[in-house]
C-alpha cells in the first residue's frame, strides 16, 4: 500500500496516522547530544523537515509525553536505540510559525504574544500540579476553559506590557516551585515574523525586534534564564540567521544532513509514494530528475 504525502501543516502524530511518508532523521538526536550545546540554532529553507525534527525531539524529550512517544516514535532509530536523556525534562514549546507575518507591527507583536501564551498554556496542561494558585483559583471563579483563563489572565496590558513580562513571571514561578525537571525549550520558527517584515521597510523592522521592543526582549529574557540554570537546553529552527544570536557552527555541522534529503532517502520516498506500473518513468529515472 503507496503512503500519503504528508501536508506542510502536518503535525508528527498526525503524519503518521494518516500514513504519510517519514523520513527518520531521530539519529540525529544522539548527534545533538554528543554535540553538548546548550544553545542550539538549525537555520534551513523551508520545507527542510525542521519542524518535524523539532516535534521529535519535543515527544522524545518531554517526560509528560513519555507514553506517546512510544507509540509515535514507535520502530524509528531513537526508539530503538534510546539515550540516557530520554523522557529526561520538562519541555516548554513556543511555535511562531502561525504568525501572520503579512500584516501591520502591531498584529505581528498580538499573534508573537499568543504564541507565547499558547506555549506556557500547553505546558501548564502537561504539568498541572504545577499551575500557580492564582490560576487555579482564576479557573475555578471562572468556569472557563482553561485555555481562556490563561489567555485573559497574560493577555493584559495593564500587569504585562511586554511579551517578556509574560515569560519572565511564567520562568519565576518555575524556579520558585523548583520542579524535579531540568527545563528544555524547543522554538519553532523563532524569525517567522521577519518573512513578511522583510518585504517591509527597514523602520517597520526595526520597531518589531529593537532592543525595547516585543520581541527581542522576549529572547532576551529567555538567554537571561538560560544563564541563570533555570532553562538547560534551547533549541530552535529558523530560515534565517537566529535573533538568539549565538554561536552554532558546531552543531551545525553535526546536523547538516538533518534537514533536507540524502540520496537513499529521496528513493525510499519514491518507492513509498510512487505506483511504477502508472508512471512513464522508472524509479531510478525519476530518482536521476529528482536529484539532477
């Protein structure tokens, strides 16, 4: 039976319970960790598989997602030959890769701040015994969902000016309670907003990521919580050169091929996706147009 082509808008559980075609790249996972960078940065085109990767380190790491990840990463390489860390910290995941990188600064800074606020949501419904008690008691005056909760408790302008007032009283409570976790945060698509803002002019740029702006001291705030051991590992996928502004060549080498296609990995997407009986071409031929 020939699998599906996955969608870009895919999540990892979702391309594979609708048969779609996987490229395993966990191997690199034990390439990350013998890199031993505590800070990484993987900048590559799109439609590289960054996200993919990102979202398997996401189940492999997080401890919350132990059970699911058995049955996600079920018969990948990291399944098969698993590391000392797996299932080893508690993972916050902020994805901007849903900003409307099309519309006006002051849209761009609403949708980065509920991306940030949608990333402390999902953590908190992973580790619950953890939810501060002015939450709690917020959810239970309410009786709300508790994605509103959180949305209309941070998403106040008058407690929160800034993005990174949000982050840094989310990371204080973290190191207040001292969780029996070492802390990771994946990033996807931490530079989404500079797609369209590059299209832009240089003042509309610049309003969206100077130093007193939304968003940079958003990251600001996260590398200040890194240094202090609040936050262990960062990782985080880009197109372009990182706004974390830190040095990955390194690591980048050790993940060169972990985005993008070798040559036996386009041949087994060919013979996953392709009916050879219905093509004019052969396998090899067509793998000669793919890579030529």
């Amino acid at each position: 039976m020939l699998k599906n082509i996955p969608s870009p808008f895919d999540t990892l559980e979702e391309l594979f319970n609708k048969n779609c075609v996987f490229v395993d790249k966990t191997q690199y996972i034990e390439q990350y960790e013998k890199a031993n960078k505590s800070i990484t940065t993987f900048t590559r085109p799109r439609g590289f598989g960054k996200s993919i990767f990102l979202q398997c380190l996401y189940y492999y790491y997080d401890i919350a997602l132990k059970e699911k990840m058995n049955k996600i990463l079920l018969n990948t390489y990291i399944y098969n030959h698993p590391t000392s860390y797996k299932s080893k910290y508690a993972v916050i995941k902020f994805d901007f890769s849903i900003i409307d990188t099309k519309s006006s600064a002051g849209s761009i800074k609403i949708d980065f701040r509920l991306c940030a606020i949608k990333g402390i949501s999902d953590f908190y419904k992973r580790y619950p015994d953890i939810i501060p008690q002015e939450l709690k008691d917020l959810a239970k005056a309410t009786e709300t969902t508790f994605d509103d909760v959180i949305e209309t408790y941070y998403f106040n302008d008058d407690k929160f000016k800034q993005t990174a007032e949000i982050l840094e009283e989310f990371l204080v409570s973290l190191k207040e309670q001292k969780i029996p976790y070492n802390i990771m945060v994946l990033i996807n698509e931490n530079d989404n907003f500079t797609n369209g803002v590059l299209e832009q002019d240089k003042g509309f740029l610049y309003g969206v990521v100077n130093p007193s702006k939304e968003i940079f001291s958003f990251y600001k705030t996260l590398l200040s919580y890194h240094h202090e051991g609040v936050i262990k590992k960062i990782f985080s996928v880009s197109t372009f050169k990182s706004i974390l502004n830190v040095d990955t060549k390194d690591t980048d080498l050790v993940l060169n091929e972990a985005a993008g296609f070798t040559k036996d990995e386009v041949l087994q997407v060919i013979k996953e996706t392709v009916e050879p009986t219905l093509c004019k071409s052969s396998i090899d031929e067509l793998l000669d147009i793919i890579i030529s």
